[in-house]
C-alpha cells in the first residue's frame, strides 16, 4: 500500500497545485509565484533524497510535486518568448 501511495500522491499533488498557483500568479506576477515554486520543489527534492522511510520519501515527493505544479507558469512564459523570435 505504501509504495502505490508513494506513486499516486504526488500526481494528487500536481494536480492541486496547478489551481493554486494560476490565482497565486494574477495577485502577486509570475516571478514571486514562479521563484517559490521553485524552493517548494528544490525543499521536497531535499526531503526525497535524504529520506530513511517510504513515508518520508512519499511526503517529499508530495511536497516536490506541489512546487513541480508551478511549471505551467513558466511554460506560459517561455511560449510568449519564443513567438516573438
């Protein structure tokens, strides 16, 4: 039971974090959202790397996912990029 949860939490995960963050970028730009995304990412990847259980690795990938949902944004951003070149 452990090891499917370790698969299928995160995509829960993602999944929430693309609604969050689509408001979170209309209040304060797509920077801050971007740059927090990022460290949210960079801390669940910290916590996956360093865990001793299946639950510690399942709540870094969790917490990993979450700042993984923030790519949606940056995707926006790199598609206004590239249709000006």
């Amino acid at each position: 039971m452990a090891a499917s949860t370790t698969v299928s939490a995160p995509l829960v995960a993602f999944a929430i974090g693309l609604f969050v963050y689509g408001p979170l970028s209309d209040h304060y730009g797509r920077r801050p959202v971007i740059l927090a995304g990022l460290g949210i990412y960079l801390a669940g990847l910290a916590v996956a790397l360093g865990a001793t259980s299946i639950g510690m690795l399942t709540a870094g990938r969790v917490v990993a996912a979450l700042g993984t949902g923030v790519q949606h944004l940056f995707q926006d951003v790199l598609d206004a990029i590239g249709s000006k070149f």
